[in-house]
C-alpha cells in the first residue's frame, strides 16, 4: 500500500465508478411532476387556435394541481393520481371522459399506478363505468392483496369500495365517434393520441408513476394495451425512475419498456435521460413500434423522449414553473 503507483491506480478507480455511477447524484428539485397526454401524429397544423390554447390550459391545470400537492408535502402517489384525475375528467384526453371507442362502439378503460417506495402496484383493465380508472387501480394497490382486476370484476371491486361508478354513456363524446367512424371506413387503426400519465417525485424522495387511456381507437373488444401493465406502461422504482409510456401498447409490452429504462439504469449505471433514449429512441423503432415516455429519477432529472411526430407534455419542479410542450416541440 506504500507504493504511491498502487495508490494512484486505487484513486483512478475510485474517480472512474464515480464518474460511471447510477446517474447525475445531483439533486435537480426537492420535488417535481412530469405529465403527458398522449403521443401520436400530432402537428401544430391539425389544431385550431382554440384547440391549442385548450390543451396547454388542460396540461397547466393538471401540473398545477400536482405542484399543490407536492410542494405542501404530499405524497408523489397523490400528485400522481390528482394530476390523472384531471386529465381523465377532461373529454380532450383519451382517458376517462374523452376514452376512444372500441370496434364493437363501447369504451373499454385501462389504468395502472405504481408505488416506487414499496414497489406496489394495482391496475384495472377493460372498466366500462368508471369514471376514473386511475382511482380504482389506486384502490386495488391499497384495498386488495391483488396487483390488476379487469372488467366486471374490477368495477364490482370498485363498487364495494365505493368507487363513482357512471353510466356506459357518459364516454360517449362526438369527437371520438366520429374517429371511430372515419377509422371503420378507411378499415385502418389509426389516431389514438391522448392516453395520459404522470410521474412524480416527492419531498419524502419516493417516486410513483400512473398511466390512464382508452387504448386505441378501433381496438378489438377485450383488447387490453400497455397502459394496465406494470412494467409495460408504468414503472416505479426509488431507486431509480418513474416512468408512464404512450404509444402502439403491443410493443411496449412486449419490451417491457418502462421497466427496461428502470433495469438500464439499475443493472447499467445509465443516467435516465441515456436509459430512456435507448429504449424509446432505439429499441421500439427496430422493432417497429412507436410512441413516447415521460419519467423523472429519484434526484428530479426529467426525460420525455418519443419517435411520434408529437407527444402533448409539461413538467413543474420546486420552483413552480410551469413548462407545457405540445406537438413535436423541442
Ligand atoms: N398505449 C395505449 C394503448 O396501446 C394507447 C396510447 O398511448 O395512445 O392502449
């Protein structure tokens, strides 16, 4: 040990799996909030004035209310769910309220949160009177010894709990029926932009994440996405990230996208925003799918990557400013 060469040689590799280490160890926030309403064929030019200012007042208001939460002490799974709650109350969202239609012209919801201080999770898929598809997969993390409960069963769950139940028509909104008929005569899948998620960081540093939507427009009845499965469309890990994914649901489940971002950074060292591009920016479109992601790591850095021509989205860390990005923008 006397040997000032083998004291260079341990100093060199102490400064080397610091530089290699998780992530960037600087705290970015005390707390923070990142949402997203969707990825898709968004531009700036299929939306009116009116239409553009709506979404930037719908992404505020959810951020906003997230921010409250957060910077009084609350929890991340509250901010989470609030900031959804709004979203799915909005018809502008493919969530709750605004959900697209199914081939059969029903609404069939799915909706997962995720705990990342204990790694729990709950989930429902395929409700078709709840009015907000975020609470009861709050509900099954927190009431039941179950992680997902689909259709009748889970809305029965849900009742017992005494959960706001609507009736089927309450989904129905002209927008989506339309996309629907215009989708049967092309007899393409196409526009299903406006899922929505949030994940968050709070003071206490533990993270949590959840994803609400009505899957894709023109989906097979009993077809469940991404969106209800952990590990697929929400992730959360106070070890390292809290992710919510959107986009083509069969390829983010099959590459189990929001956990693999976690596992590069876990078992890779990778910091979130390297982790986050490897997946969404390379491995989705070699095997052909699309979409984006919105996460935040345990020390607030924010990552938003997505391969769709536009992903709506906003963030708001300790310092309260509201950030909203809509379409492609940088
Ligand atoms: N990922 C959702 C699904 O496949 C849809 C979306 O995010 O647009 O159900």
């Amino acid at each position: 040990m006397r040997n000032p060469l083998i004291l260079l040689i341990i100093f060199v590799c102490i400064l080397i799996t610091g530089c290699t280490a998780i992530d960037d160890p600087q705290q970015q926030t005390e707390f923070g909030l990142v949402i997203h309403g969707g990825a898709g064929g968004i531009t700036r030019d299929g939306f009116t004035p009116e239409q553009d200012a709506a979404y930037r007042e719908a992404l505020s208001v959810a951020l906003q209310a997230g921010y409250d939460i957060l910077k009084n002490g609350g929890s991340s799974l509250d901010a989470v769910e609030a900031a959804i709650r709004i979203m799915e109350d909005d018809s502008l969202f493919n969530a709750g309220r605004g959900a697209v239609f199914t081939s059969e012209g029903t609404n069939e919801l799915d909706a997962s949160i995720m705990d990342g201080s204990t790694l729990n999770a709950g989930a429902v898929a395929g409700v078709k009177r709840i009015k907000n598809p975020i609470t009861l997969a709050r509900l099954v993390m927190e009431e039941s010894h179950h992680v997902m409960f689909a259709r009748e069963g889970a809305e029965a769950f849900g009742e017992q709990h005494g959960i706001e139940t609507v009736p089927e028509d309450y989904f129905f909104t002209e927008r989506r029926w339309r996309t629907l008929q215009r989708i049967r005569e092309r007899e393409a899948a196409s526009d299903n932009g406006g899922t929505v998620g949030a994940a968050a960081l709070d003071k206490n540093g533990n993270l949590a994440a959840g994803t609400s939507t009505g899957g894709r427009s023109n989906k097979r009845f009993g077809r469940i996405g991404d969106s209800p499965v952990i590990g697929a469309g929400t992730y959360a890990n106070n070890n390292t990230c809290a992710v919510s994914a959107t986009g083509y649901g069969e390829y983010f489940i099959r590459l189990a996208v929001s956990f693999d971002i976690s596992a590069l950074m876990e078992y890779k060292g990778m910091a979130l925003q390297e982790a986050a591009d490897r997946v969404v920016m390379e491995k989705l479109p070699e095997l052909g799918g699309h979409g984006g992601i919105i996460a935040i790591d345990r020390y607030g850095n924010i990552a938003m990557p997505f391969t769709t021509a536009g992903m709506h989205r906003g963030y708001v860390l300790d310092d309260g400013e509201i950030v909203v990005k809509l379409y492609g923008d940088e």
